[in-house]
C-alpha cells in the first residue's frame, strides 16, 4: 500500500522532472533516484518512469511550438533516428540481464551527471563557434555534419530507450555542436526527438515488459510530469540554470549512492 507520503513523494519528482526535461533535460536524475530511495527495484523503477514522463514530453513540446515553425524538414530527418535507437534502447534493457542493468545505470547516471555540469561549457563553446560564422547551417541542410548528426541522435535515442537519464542534455551537446541554430530552437528540437524516444520505449516496455511496470507510478509520475512540462516551457525558462544543475547534480549522486551501498 502506498502511503500518501509517498504518493506525494513521486508526484512531486513528476513534477520536477517534467519541468528540468523541457528547460535542460536530466529529468530522470529526479525521478529514478526517487523510486528507489521508496524501495522500488531499478528495472520497474526506470520502465515505469519512462511511461510517466511520456506524459511531460507532449506538454513540453508542445510548450515549445512557436520555436519550432518551419522545422519541418530537421524533424522528418532526425524523429527516425530517435524512433530507431529509442526501439534499440527499450529491447536491449528487457534483453540484458537485470544484473548488467544495476551495473550499467550507476555509470550512466555518473556520464549524466557529468555532462549536466558540462552543459554550460558545451553551450558557450557552441554559442563561440556560431559568432564566428558568417551563415547559419541548419539542422536539415545536408552533407557530412547532417549525417555525423543523425547518428548521434540514434546512439541518444538507444541510451534514452536504455535508461534516459540526462538524454536531453546528450541530445542538446549533440545538436549545439553539430548545428548552428539558436539554442532555443535546438531545445525545441530536443523535446521532440526525447519525446519520441520515450513514447516508443513505453510502448516496447508495455508489450515485452509489462509485469515489470507499477502502474501508480507511472499515473503519478506522469500526472506530474504533465505538469511539469507546462511549467517548464513558461515559469521554467526564467529560473537560475545553476539551480537547476545543482540539484540535478546532489539528486544523481545520491541516486548513485543508493544502487551501489544500498541496493
């Protein structure tokens, strides 16, 4: 029985993660750690999370539309890589075995982590780099960087299929370096392509996987996130990137923590 400390618990990591996925990504460094400090097992808790912050991926594109007119043609080129991997990601998880996931998810937490702290270093860099450009190359122009471009999205969309934590700060590195476009569009663009990830690692996970899923928590977690992604395309956008990575950063590493000391 779940108790209302609990119940409250999830929604509010819900809630947190729906926001941090639309501003910067990482939200799973909320969520996961949060299931498993409730004592959840790591496989149900990252499946079930997945489900949930489908939820957060559609109000946080959604949020985003106004950034994303005209981007069509990125969208139709880049949405199949992450449709790929995300499918690749779900099946490797429910493949392997559950022990190469609890071994495997503090690493991915660590590389999440890292590259939340990262993020600002990747950007500025980026941001540098579209200063000294005469032109802007958008993501749907073609040639050697557009497909680089493409592959990387679909090794993103394996990990977030896999396990998802920090996918979106992943896919923002990827697409500030390999494309030149503002850093608003690029975060539209990253809500999208998350999204898809998501969508079709839930729907794997239902249909290979769904004796693993703890359905309370995905109607938590996804009530949460759903709103979660409202506040994060409006209130979100306004509130200290610092902030944010820090407890992106404190959450993550306690979440390492538990799964190696106390799992």
């Amino acid at each position: 029985m779940v108790s209302v400390f609990e119940a409250l618990g999830i929604f509010l990591a819900g809630l947190a993660a729906g926001t941090i996925n639309t501003v910067v990504g990482s939200g799973t460094l909320i969520t996961f750690p949060t299931l498993l400090f409730f004592g959840y097992p790591p496989l149900t808790a990252n499946i079930s999370n997945n489900i949930g912050l489908v939820g957060g991926g559609v109000t946080g594109s959604w949020g985003y539309r106004h950034e994303l007119g005209g981007a069509g043609p990125a969208i139709r080129r880049l949405v199949p890589m992450s449709l790929a991997g995300g499918i690749t990601g779900a099946v490797l998880l429910r493949v392997l075995p559950a022990s190469a996931f609890a071994a495997i998810v503090p690493v991915l937490i660590a590389i999440g982590v890292l590259l939340v702290v990262l993020g600002p270093a990747i950007q500025r860099r980026a941001a540098a780099r579209r200063e000294g450009e005469d032109e802007v190359h958008p993501v749907h122009r073609g040639g050697a960087t557009t497909v680089l471009l493409m592959a990387a999205v679909f090794v993103a969309g394996v990990y977030g299929g896999y396990f998802g934590a920090a996918q979106g700060v992943i896919l923002m590195g990827v697409l500030s370096v390999l494309s030149s476009e503002p850093l608003q569009r690029l975060n539209g663009y990253k809500n999208v392509l998350a999204l898809v990830v998501n969508t079709v690692a839930a729907l794997v996970f239902v249909v290979v996987a769904h004796e693993l899923i703890d359905w309370l928590v995905v109607l938590l977690i996804a009530v949460g996130s759903l709103l979660g992604g409202v506040v994060g395309s409006t209130v979100g956008r306004r509130l200290p990137p610092v902030v944010l990575r820090g407890f992106i950063v404190v959450i993550g590493v306690v979440g390492i923590i538990k799964i190696v000391w106390f799992s």
